[in-house]
C-alpha cells in the first residue's frame, strides 16, 4: 500500500475532488433532464382521459373495451358496486367484458362458441372474445374477489348468478397459477353452499366425473378432491354413496400421493355427511390404508384424519382399530418417521381426550411417558453441538423440536386432565418445570398462555406452582410476560385463594418472592420499548388489592405509580398508572396513608411546574369520577380541579374544558350549590378573559353543554335510580372502610396487639352482602345525634356485620363490580350530563377515622375535621403554582389543536 500524501498534496486532492464532484453534479442534470420527460405524454393522457359526462355503466364499458389494464381492473373491483346500483344493465352490458381469460387461445374460444350455442346465442361467442385479451394475475384475482362479494351481497337470485357467473368461475379453476387457482376455487366453493341440489349435480357434480380421471392433469383432480368434499353437505346419504364415494373412492387410490393426500383431508367432511354405519364401513378402511401409505404426508394426514373423527367411532372401533395405529405412529415417530412428530404432539391433547377410557393402565403409563419424551426432545443433544459447525440439517432438526416441545407446551392442560390433576406432583411437576425453563422463548411462551387453564385444573393444588409462576414473572423475554399477564388477576386470586371459593385466609403470605418477581417484571417492561406490555402490566397490577395487603400495595407500588406518572414519557402508560394509583387509593385501608396520596396528587400534579404533569392531573380526575363516589371527588379534588382555569397554558385549560360536564355531574342540588357557584363563575372568567381562539371556542361548546344538563338532587330520582343507587353504594363502600379502620383501631386499643390483615381478610369472608340496595334503605352517619352516642360503636359493628366482605364482592379477580361502575359512570358522563340525585350522606375525611357529611346540619361534631388538606381550601380566584419555561416541563404545548408559544 502506498503513504497517505502529505498535506499539500491533499489539499490539491480534495480541490480535484471538489471540481470533479462539481462535473459529476452538471452530468446529473443532463442525465436527469430525459427522468422528466418519463412522464405521461400528451398522447397518454389522452388515452388515460374519460369522458365526464359518461353513467358508471357506459363508463365501465368504455373502460373495458378501450382502456388499459389497470382501468379494467378498476372497473373489475367496482363491479360489485355497479351490481348494487343497476343490476340489469351491468349484466347485460358489462359483464359480457369482464369475462376475463388467461390468453385467446383456440381452446378457450371453442370453449365459449360451444356455450354460447348451448344457450342459444347465435353470436359464435363473439361477446366473449371481445374480452380475450391477454388478463394478467391482478385482474384474475380482483375478478374472483368481485365474483365472491357480488355472491355474498346477494346482489342478484342465485339463479341468476348460477346463469350468469357460475361458468366463468368453473372455467378458470384451472388457471396454470396456482393463486389464482386457489382464489377461483375458494369463491366455488362458497358458490356451492347456496346451489340448489339441481344446479349443483348439472353443473358441478356430472363435469366432475370426468375432471376426477387419470387422464386429467393433477391440478384438476386436485380440484375434484376439494370439490368433492364440499358436496357431500349438500346431498342425502344415498346420493353420496351413489354418485360421490366412487369417485372418493378412486381418487384414494390415486397415483399421485399429492392426490392421495388432499383426497385424505377431505375424508372427514365426507364422513360427517354419511353417518356413522357408512364412515365405518367406507372411510375407515381407506383411511387404514392411508395410514400404510409410502408418502409420508398422505401418512399424517391419515392420522389427523383418525384424530378428527375420533369422536364419529365407537369405543370397539378405537380400542381395536385406532388405538394400535396410534401406537405405531407413536413407535415410528422416533425411529423411522420423525416427519410426524409435530403433528403427533400438536394432537395429543384430541388423542387423550378421545382415547380416554380404553387404555389400559400400561398403555396410560407408556402413552404418559411418550409425552414426557417430547417435552424434553432435543434438549440432550443440545450441549454437545458446538456452534461454529452446526450444520443445516442440525439446524433445520433444533427447530422441529422446538415446534414439538411447544406443542407439548399447548397440550399440558389436556394431560393434567389424562393424568387427574389429584396426580399432577407424582406425574407432570417435573415437566412442567422444564417446560418453564425452556431455553426456548417460544415453549415458554406457550405454557405462560397455558398457566391459567393449569392454576384452574389444579385448583386446590395451584400451590405446587407457585415457584413456576415467580419463574415466568422473571422471564428475560418480555413475550413470555406478556403472554402471563393476560390471566394474571385470575392467576394471582386462584393462588391467594388456594382455588377454594370460601378461602379462610389469604395464601399468598406463603409466596415472599411475588412482590419482588411483580416489581422487578414491571421495571423490566419499563427499560423496553414495549411500552403496550407496560401498559398491560399496569393495567393488571389493579387487581392487587384483591390478594396482597393495603400496607404492601403502599409501599412497594404506590410511590412507582407515581414516579411513572411524573417521568415516563409514554401517555397511555402513565394513564394506566394514573387509574391504578385510583384503584390503589380507593381500597387503602390507612387513613394516614390516603391523606399522603390526595396530597400528592394535588400538590405534585395538579400544582406542579409541569404543565404535563397538570394534564395527568386531569387524568386522574377522570378515574376520580369514575371509581370513587360523588361526594369523595367534590370534597378532595372538585377545587383543585376548577383552579386549572386560570392555568397559563392553553392545553390545560382545553383539557379542564372537556372535563367540566363530568365535574358537574358530580354536583348535587342544594347541598353542593356553593360548588356550583364557583364553577359558574370559572366558566364566566373564562369567557369573558380567555384570549386564546381554540381554547375560547371548547369553552363555547362546553358552556352549551352544560346548560343542557340537569342537575341531581339529593332526593332519589325516578329517571336516574339506578344510576343513584350505584353511587351509593360506593359512597356506602367508603364509609365501610373507614369504619373498619376505626374498629381496628378499638381493637388494637382493646385487645393490645394489632390485628393482622390476614385475620381482618378471615372476618370480611365470613359474611357476604348484596350489591344493591333497597329504595327504604338511606346511606347515612351512624350516631348523628347526641342521644344516640353511646350505641355508636354497635351499630358500627352491625353495619360491619352486614357488609364485611363488601371489598371481595366489589373487587375481585376480574374487578367485575368495579368495571361496571367505571362503565356505566363512563356511559351517565356520556349520555346525561347530571349524575343521578344521589342522597347526600357521608364522604371522607383523611383526619378523622370516619365520614362526615357533606350536608354541615347533619354532621355530628365527632366526625367533624378542621384540618383542611392541602390545596383544597384556596379560592377560585388563586392562580396555579408559576411555571417555569422550556423543554416538557416548561414549554406549554397544545397537542394537535394549535401550535403556539405560551409564557406560563
């Protein structure tokens, strides 16, 4: 290799390469200038350009005579649609053209000339080759995608679509491309089921004899084959044993094992058509013989064949005839035909469901032991490789066994039932666990789908896989935890209950590393780019509640909630952070604990610096609305809510907008007429002072929305009874939990030690209440007058008494009851928009261990509190926190509605 040039001569090299680059570029231009005149000529464009004032019919007969491809094959597409609006005419006028043929050659034309004589037409089939001109694939599968729709469309009689189109269809069912082939087909196919009986033994059934022929090319008989199959549903037993089983027959006994094969898979229709006394005496015997068959795809597709139809045999026919060949399909698979293997264990599942019963207790125990060999096929072999001379075939092997353990994988819930999941530790413990720790992400995959129908089979047992499912929390792939976490609220109540409905205690407290597995899965999905599996996790994580403790909950998921809702930058995460941390919050058993999180939403949200973080502050005054009661949301977030209006940026303010019709359904009449003032009053200022057009204009529609609303009233309502009432059921559900707190705390008081979640879980399972109320039944403070002080504490207790397991009922493993009021609060914030006049009653207060009610004359002085939280008490007319500017933080965007620069 030569120096590198010194300095001189390098810069002379770049001025050379500078002036040569510059050439290059004047080169470009010449070459580019003929690029543009690729263009449409003149000409083209005029061969391209239709006349405007054509009908759809005249134009689609122009296009098809004249015009080129592409325009043939739109008119083709649109054919449908032309069906639709003039039916006549385009049979009449259009369809004559789009017959569209593979090539005029002489056959196609005798074919058509022979046609149109047999119907009368004295044209010599010249209407037909008028559209012999060359159609390409495109426009062979639009034609038969159009062919199909016009069928389904039931646009025309089928008699008149049998005249019309039927003959077109079956001409082309032999096209040499095997797409098309398959598309003509597949449109046949749907043709046949609404045929009358005639039509379909003129026109298909009696060309088919001679299309089934040796003499025939492979791909017709192919196509007899599946054609065959689809007629027997269509015919009586004794047509088919007359006119189709010979031909079936036949095409069984073919020459080509491709034949043989697509003539097997179709031997199930054709049984499901002629009984069972045929099926035995006909099917059977070909499908035994198929079974024996060289080709080792005719083999197994005799054996799903005997797979299927396991349930048409009786119990001598499977014990007698198929449970041996079953047998040795299982012996070949290893030693001479592995080619079965995948479907061998993609069928063990049917195989032990429909064999069940017949085996004998060796032929369970070596059927048994089978399995287990699949389920570890492979794994032997796969240290002894080294990976720098792994071969193809090696490679091609690894991946067969790996389709075979992940069907095994599949199969597992089938197998617990084959072995009786009383017999699971002795019998599949140890095969589960490898299939958990599958060094491949697909098996693993499948058996965390598979985990919930095995946590259900056990039931009882759901312990011994306790470990299984810390395993498969902890999964490096994020697939597999993905796949896990579909069922996991049911998953974690199947464990937390033992699989027992009526669980004394809650079982998870034996599973220390659940907690730890769950966080670390949930920051693993964090540091990915797979945020929708964040998402998902987060979304499941609300079912905590429900099987772990409130004290856990707060201090290992509450604070992460908010730190995603604060710093991640993805929204649909942090909104499903933001309605957990709800979620969280409506089921805290902690007075304390509640008053830190009100306050840090509304102090780190709601008054935050970042308008960003303002903005999920609204979010969460959403779920507010949608979990909680009425009156919890008045008392602790209805203020700080309306003091957005006076945010600085415009994006704020809209979003605050389009929340007012729901924070105004929250109100009621006459207990929450201060509330209703200061909102009026924000909704004024901002008509009056807001400057900005887009926020001005939502503020135009908003006003007019909530005008049309109708406001609650204390009293119950007729029009929103039950609406009422499903709000007050969560206000009597969050009197409930403070009232458990209080008889924790007299407990503790009392008895000097703590009772422990596990022995309060125990008290609330003992009893069960209705989830509704009767009309007679108020929701009121117990202990609302002097005189009634000293039978506080009982009536307390009996209110306990009838609604101890209400947080069971209200939340359990699929968060039902809490589902349907976020549905149905959703729906009264989309449809009316008051929330029904629910009786005012109680709400909570974060410094006293119960409710006070929101109406002041009601409220005993006990329950009172005058400590007020943090930002709820400040006037309408105070002004957010200042916000910084720049970046998220600070610089004040408004998302698709306006780009504009706010100073905040």
């Amino acid at each position: 290799m030569h120096p590198p040039p010194p300095l001189a001569a390098a810069m002379d090299f770049s001025q050379n390469s500078l002036f040569g680059y510059m050439e290059d570029l004047q080169e470009l231009t010449i070459i580019e200038r003929p690029v543009r005149r690729s263009l449409k000529t003149p000409e083209e464009i005029e061969r391209l350009t239709v006349d405007e004032d054509l009908s759809d019919i005249e134009r689609a007969v122009y296009l098809l005579s004249a015009g080129q491809d592409i325009q043939g094959t739109s008119v083709i597409a649109n054919l449908p649609f032309l069906m639709r609006q003039n039916p006549a005419e385009t049979l009449r006028r259009v369809l004559p053209k789009v017959r569209v043929h593979e090539n005029a050659h002489l056959f196609t034309q005798r074919v058509w000339i022979s046609l149109c004589l047999s119907r009368g037409c004295d044209c010599g089939g010249e209407h037909q080759l008028e559209a012999l001109h060359v159609a390409g694939v495109e426009m062979q599968l639009t034609a038969a995608v159009s062919f199909l729709t016009i069928l389904q469309e039931e646009s025309v009689s089928i008699h008149t679509y049998a005249h019309s189109f039927l003959q077109v269809i079956l001409l082309h069912l032999e096209h040499r491309d095997a797409g098309v082939s398959n598309a003509w087909l597949e449109t046949l196919l749907s043709v046949i089921d609404v045929l009358p009986k005639e039509t379909l033994r003129h026109e298909i059934l009696n060309p088919l004899v001679s299309k089934a022929q040796l003499s025939q090319t492979v791909q017709s008989r192919l196509v007899s084959c599946k054609i065959l199959g689809k007629l027997t549903n269509k015919f009586d037993a004794h047509a088919i044993k007359r006119e189709i089983l010979p031909l079936v027959k036949s095409l069984c006994q073919d020459v080509e094992y491709e034949v043989r094969s697509c003539m097997c898979r179709q031997l199930e229709n054709i049984a499901q058509g002629i009984g069972t006394e045929l099926t035995k005496s006909v099917v059977l015997p070909e499908l035994i013989e198929l079974s024996r068959d060289e080709g080792s795809s005719v083999r197994l597709a005799a054996f799903e064949t005997l797979v299927n139809l396991l349930d048409i045999f009786d119990t001598d026919d499977r014990s007698q005839t198929i449970l041996p060949l079953v047998k040795s399909f299982c012996e070949k698979s290893f030693k001479a035909d592995e080619s079965i293997l995948i479907s061998l264990s993609f069928h063990l599942g049917k195989l032990c469901h429909g064999l069940y019963g017949i085996f004998t207790p060796d032929q369970h125990l070596r059927f048994l032991e089978f399995y287990k060999k699949l389920c570890t096929l492979g794994l032997q072999q796969e240290n002894g490789h080294n990976e720098n001379q792994i071969s193809p075939q090696i490679l091609e092997q690894e991946k067969k066994y790996i389709s075979v353990r992940k069907n095994c994988a599949y199969n597992f819930p089938a197998m617990i039932v084959f072995v009786d999941p009383k017999n699971f530790h002795m019998e599949l413990y140890s095969t589960f666990f490898c299939l958990c720790h599958d060094p491949e992400v697909p098996v693993r995959y499948t058996i965390a789908i598979c985990f919930y129908e095995v946590s259900k089979l056990l039931n009882s047992g759901v312990y011994l896989i306790h470990k299984e499912l810390i395993t498969l929390l902890q999964d490096e792939s994020l697939e597999v935890l993905d796949a896990l976490i579909d069922h996991l609220p049911e998953i974690l109540e199947l464990m937390s209950t033992g699989g027992e409905s009526s669980v004394q205690e809650n079982k998870l407290s034996s599973l220390p590393d659940l907690i730890p597995a769950l966080t670390a899965a949930e920051q693993r999905a964090a540091a990915s780019l797979k945020w929708r599996t964040h998402e998902k996790l987060l979304q499941k994580y609300a079912c905590l509640p429900h099987v772990i403790s409130s004290d856990q909950i707060y201090y290992r998921f509450l604070q992460r909630m908010f730190t995603i809702m604060m710093t991640n930058n993805v929204l649909p995460v942090q909104k499903a952070a933001s309605r957990t941390l709800c979620i969280f919050l409506r089921y805290n058993r902690k007075q304390e604990q509640r008053h830190e999180v009100i306050q840090k939403l509304i102090e780190q949200l709601g008054q935050g610096k970042s308008y960003w973080n303002r903005l999920r502050f609204l979010d969460t005054c959403e779920f507010i609305i949608e979990i909680f009661s009425k009156s919890f949301f008045c008392k602790y977030f209805f203020l700080p809510a309306i003091e957005l209006t006076h945010d600085p940026v415009a994006n704020v303010r809209m979003k605050l907008c389009c929340l007012l019709p729901k924070v105004k359904s929250t109100l009621k009449i006459p207990a929450d007429k201060h509330l209703l003032q200061q909102l009026e009053m924000c909704v004024r200022k901002l008509l009056c002072q807001e400057k900005d057009k887009d926020v001005l204009a939502i503020v135009k529609r908003t006003v007019l929305e909530l005008d049309r609303m109708e406001m609650s009233m204390d009293a119950f309502q007729k029009k929103f009874y039950e609406k009422d009432l499903l709000d007050q059921e969560k206000e009597r559900e969050e009197l409930l939990l403070l009232e458990m707190e209080q008889l924790e705390k007299e407990k503790q008081q009392n008895d000097g030690r703590p009772m422990s979640d596990k022995t309060f879980e125990k008290k609330r399972r003992d009893t069960k209440t209705p989830t509704t109320l009767p009309k007679s039944i108020p929701v009121s403070v117990p202990g609302t007058s002097p005189g009634t002080s000293s039978t506080s504490k009982e009536i307390k207790k009996s209110k306990l008494i009838r609604s101890q397991s209400f947080n069971n009922q209200a939340f359990h493993a699929k968060y039902g009851s809490l589902d349907k009021c976020a549905s149905k609060t959703s729906a009264a914030a989309a449809y009316t928009p008051s929330v029904s006049g629910l009786a005012k009653t109680s709400m909570i207060s974060l410094s006293d261990d119960s409710f006070r009610t929101r109406n002041a004359s009601s409220a005993p002085s006990s329950f009172s509190s005058n400590t007020p939280l943090p930002g709820t008490s400040r006037g309408t007319g105070s002004s957010a926190d200042p916000k910084s500017s720049g970046s998220k933080d600070t610089q004040p965007r408004k998302a698709t509605l306006k780009s504009r620069k706010s100073n905040p």
